[in-house]
C-alpha cells in the first residue's frame, strides 16, 4: 500500500471534515426544519379546513336568512289574501269588472261560514278565524273578456278565490256578448 503524502492527506480530511459537517447540517438543521415545515404544513392544512367550514356555515346562513326573507315575503303575501271585511272583497268583484268592459247584472253572497278542518275545528291563523264567503254574480261580456276577468280575480283580488261553478248561455237577443253565471267562493280572516 502506498502512503498518501501530506496533500492528499489533507484532502482527504478536508473531504471528511467537509462530509461531517454537511451530514451534522443535515442532521442538526435540515431535519428539524423540515420536521417544522412539515409541522407548519399540517397546521395550515387544519386552517383551511375550518375556514371552509366557516365559510360553509356563512354560506347555509345566507341561505337560511334568503329563506326567511322568502317566507316572510310569501307570508306578507298570503296575509294579504285574506282581507278581515268582506265588502272589499265584493267591492273589487265590480271594479275589476268595469276595467275589462263587463256588465255584472247582480252579485249575491251568501252568510259568511266558518271553515272547518277535517276534525270540524275552526281553523285559524294569527288568531284570526278562516271564513269562506260564497258569492254568485251574474255577468254579460264576451268570452275574452271573462278570461281576463278570471287571471284578474286570481292575481290583483285580496283574497283566495275558489271558482265553484261557471254557466256560460248565449244571448236570446244574438248579442256578441255571453250569459255568466260564476260561482265563487271567497276565503277570509275575521277576528
């Protein structure tokens, strides 16, 4: 075996001393970094999961407050189709009437009654009590006339409206114009 003169001996521990210390930068420095990176990693792993969470539930809260403002707005708007007075009801079957060019000849109703569930309990709301009120009127008016008539009643009348019965006859006298009889029932809230 040869021997290693000093310049080789000193590359030779130069080469040692230089592994040594990349293996105790390594050990000592690299790893513990990046065990921390690792760490830091995680944790914001776990981060994001609960800002979605939270951004999850912002999200089901919207939802739930759009909901209620929709409940609220078709409360309002059931609320609003049950008037307490039945004149205004009765009043607004003649007015809507008249803006579509239709003759009524006469609107009858009948005695409030209560309306009952299926165990014959008065039904109430807001502690208010469900009346219906039957209504017959007597109409003249051409056929186009009564369908915008009816859309009239269903859209624009404060207060749920059930056709009962419709008879339409032709004119003796051979008008254009039709004889209706519309039978309604009109749903209302009284105290």
């Amino acid at each position: 075996m040869k021997k290693l003169n000093p310049s080789q001996q000193k590359n030779i521990i130069a080469t040692v001393i230089t592994v040594a210390v990349l293996i105790a930068a390594g050990v000592f420095i690299y790893l513990p970094e990046h065990n921390k990176l690792d760490q830091i990693k995680e944790q914001l792993t776990a981060v994001e999961y609960q800002i979605r969470q939270v951004q999850g539930a912002a999200d089901t809260n919207k939802a739930i407050e759009e909901k209620i403002k929709a409940l609220q707005a078709r409360y309002q708007f059931v609320e609003s189709k049950f008037p307490s007075r039945e004149y205004e009801a009765l009043r607004l079957l003649s007015d809507f009437a008249r803006k579509v060019n239709i003759d009524i000849l006469s609107i009858r109703s009948e005695p409030k009654a209560m309306l009952l569930d299926e165990d014959q309990q008065k039904i109430e709301a807001d502690g208010k009590v469900c009346q219906k009120l039957p209504v017959s009127v007597e109409l003249k008016c051409r056929y186009q006339d009564l369908l915008i008539y009816m859309a009239m009643l269903k859209e624009s009348l404060p207060s749920y409206v059930m056709v009962e019965g419709l008879r339409v006859r032709k004119d003796e006298t051979g008008a254009s114009k039709l004889n209706i009889t519309l039978d309604l029932i009109l749903y209302l809230l009284s105290a």
